[in-house]
C-alpha cells in the first residue's frame, strides 16, 4: 500500500513537472503576414432609438474569405448623419483604437457608421426611430 502511494505522488509530480516546464505560450499573430481584402461591419444595418447606443464591431477578411486579425491600434470609426448642418447628433465612442464602438444618436433619421483599416473601409446603415 505504501508503495502505491509512494508511485502516485512520484507520477504526480512528474506530471506537474512536465506542464511547468512546457508552460502555456500565447502566440501575438503577427500582422505583417494578413493580407486585408476587404472589411465588414458587423451588425450591417440597425434600427435603434433615440438616446439608446448600439454596439458595432469590425471584421478583416483575406482573399479567400476568412477572417483574419485585426490590429486594433489602426482602426478608426466615423459616423454621418442626413444633415450635415445640423450640429452635435451624435456620439461615437471611442473614435480609434478599437475593433468595437458604441455608436448613440441623439435625433431621428438615417446614419452612417464608417470603420477604416488599412486603407479598407466599410459603413453599415442606422435608421434611428422615436
């Protein structure tokens, strides 16, 4: 019984050995190697109301159409409105940086909201309702 113990706190211990030195690695894709095709903002059309915020991400695709990574320091966001004229309608935050935005109008009528990534650019439509 005692060498049972003995050989199951040794396989132990090896085990735990073993996992320590192998480690877990996290692996930084390395941006350089994608080739951006195109970009898509998810969602691609949204009808919200006003004062509410809507939540909006980007996407890379490659040539053959998967997604890639995305290096989030190159994103930037815009956002148009039907009247350019008409002042303060709108906030988008955060403008860059992010691969995600929070986008929240503050009258009716129909936006635009713009991601660009290297050189690629994408909108997606939002029709804002009282």
């Amino acid at each position: 019984m005692n060498f049972h113990r003995r050989l199951i706190i040794l396989l132990l211990f090896v085990c735990m050995l073993f996992i320590l030195i192998s480690g877990c690695t996290f692996i930084i894709p390395d941006y350089g190697n994608y080739t951006v095709s195109y970009i898509r903002i998810s969602p691609s059309f949204a009808t919200i109301e006003v004062d509410t915020f809507k939540i909006f991400k980007v996407y890379a695709y490659d040539s053959e159409g998967n997604v890639i990574p995305i290096e989030a320091s190159e994103v930037t966001w815009e956002w148009a409105f039907e009247c350019p004229l008409c002042g303060e309608v709108a906030a988008i935050k955060p403008a860059s940086g992010s691969i995600t935005t929070s986008f929240t109008p503050y009258r009716i009528g129909l936006y635009y909201i713009y991601a660009y990534y290297q050189g690629k650019k994408d909108n997606a439509p939002v029709q804002v309702i009282q």
